[in-house]
C-alpha cells in the first residue's frame, strides 16, 4: 500500500489518498476493500481484544485500487486498512498508521 501519510500526524478532517498494489499470480481481477478503524480496541471481561471501531465515513471515495480518504475528527491513533481479492478465495492485505492530532 502507498500512501504518503502513512505513519505521520494528521489534522482532523485532513484528506489524504492510498493506493493498494497488488497482483494475482493466476492473472485474475482484483476487486479492493477499505477500513478505517480506531489503532486501539476495548477489552472483554476476560482481557480479550474486541475489534476496534470502525469510521466508515472517512472513505471518501473507491476507485479500483485507490481510495482517498478523511482523517476522523478525534484525535487518535487510526489503521487504514486495505484488502485485495482475487473472487476466488484469495486475499492480500495490507495496512497503515495515522495520528489524528488537534491543530
């Protein structure tokens, strides 16, 4: 994944763009999902992780293998997910850190 936020600090509200690279080894098409969840989840009872928020609304647009984006307006540590499929059961994955910071 490419993105030239990726690791850095970031406004709210900032927008900023990623790109899944990817290739399938047997040639097929790609279709490409994003995810925008908070860096850190709550526990359980029982001290196990539970998945982390999600903040769909910071996926601005999808086209192909490239997404632009909105930085949640929270400050926070945040994941950029992006996945690749082939449609045939094969997956790749690929992820990136922001910091959401008060100007």
């Amino acid at each position: 994944m490419r993105c030239d936020q990726a690791g850095q600090t970031v406004r709210p509200g900032q927008k900023f763009s990623a790109r899944m690279v990817a290739q399938d080894p047997d040639g097929d098409t790609l279709s490409y999902d994003w995810r925008v969840l908070s860096a850190r989840g709550a526990r359980d009872r029982e001290g196990r992780e539970l998945t982390p928020p999600a903040h769909p609304a910071s996926i601005l647009e999808v086209k192909g293998s490239n997404a632009s984006f909105a930085a949640p307006v929270q400050p926070g540590e945040y994941r950029i997910y992006g996945y690749a499929r082939d449609g045939q059961g094969g997956v790749g994955t690929a992820n990136l850190a922001i910091r959401v910071i008060q100007p």
